[in-house]
C-alpha cells in the first residue's frame, strides 16, 4: 500500500536538496519522490510514514516536519 508523506523542510540551496535527496533515497520502501523549492515540501510516495522520513532528514541535520496545509 502506498502512502504519500508530505514535509515542511528549508530547502536553501542546491547543496541542501542534494543532501536532503540522497537521505530519502536510502529510505527504505520508496517509490517516487518530490521537492517543491517554493513551498519548502518535499512529497514523498511508498510504503513509508511521516515519521520515517522526518527521522531521515534529522539524521543529516534538517529540521522537517509534517506537513500542514495552511488554512484560509
């Protein structure tokens, strides 16, 4: 079953979505992934959680969380 995770990282520059990309890449279970610089996401799709990848990015020193979609 395929989740899609969805989290708010700084994504600063192209050093910083190399680094975060090689993270999610070592994820285990993946099938696609995503990065929209203007929001700051990365949107990842598989049999993953949330928290798996949040604790993938800690590891290399992002901060991320879920994503929250802003209410109007």
């Amino acid at each position: 079953m395929s989740n899609v995770v969805e989290v708010k990282v700084g994504l600063h520059c192209v050093d910083c979505i190399k680094k975060i990309l090689k993270a999610i890449k070592k994820i285990q279970d993946i099938e696609t992934y995503d990065v929209d610089k203007q929001l700051n996401k990365v949107i990842v799709t598989g049999n993953v959680t949330t928290e798996e990848v949040i604790k993938a990015l800690q590891k290399i020193g992002k901060s991320a969380t879920a994503w929250e979609p802003e209410t109007q």
